[in-house]
C-alpha cells in the first residue's frame, strides 16, 4: 500500500523502498520513471535520490525533511517543488 511506503532511495540501478519497519528493493528502475509514476499519489521528489511520502514527513528544515528519525535532504534542483510543499505543510500545520 503506498500509505505505507515513507520514502524512496536510488542506490545505483535499485530503489530502496523504506517502510516502517523494514526496506525493500525494487531492481531496475529509474528514480525519474518512479517519480513521474507517483507524482500525483502524495509523493514529491526532493533529492536526485530521494521521493518522499508526503504524508510521512514529521518536520521539514530549509534544506531537509524529517521522516521518522531519518533526514532526507534537498537538493538545489528540486528547491521550488520542496518550497511550494513547505508552505502547503506550515499552512496545515497552523490550523
């Protein structure tokens, strides 16, 4: 299920797929085809190598997002998303 899933991780040509409790590998695709799949499931790409799972993130810093114990950080080309996604998250957060 993907409410599950908390993020994703490119390690070379795999994806590590991190859930509560365990990790799972998925082999043989590209974090850019993954992403394009999951862009309108709650999932935003912050790092070359990292999609999050919206819904997991704790807090999130200028330059990191906190899932779990695990910081995910963000990297500059994806900046604009992440930002657009930080105000969505404080604006929830305030009410």
């Amino acid at each position: 299920m993907l409410k599950d899933i908390l993020y994703f991780e490119s390690i070379g040509n795999d994806i590590k797929v991190a859930l509560q409790n365990e990790f799972i590998m998925v082999p043989k695709i590209s974090i850019s085809e993954l992403a394009s799949h999951l862009q309108h499931k709650g999932f935003l790409r912050i790092h070359r190598s990292f999609i999050i799972n919206q819904n997991q993130v704790a807090a999130i810093s200028n330059h990191e997002a906190l899932i779990g114990k695990i910081s995910i950080p963000v990297g500059r080309s994806f900046r604009e998303a992440f930002d657009h996604f930080a105000r969505q998250f404080s604006a929830k957060r305030l009410f």
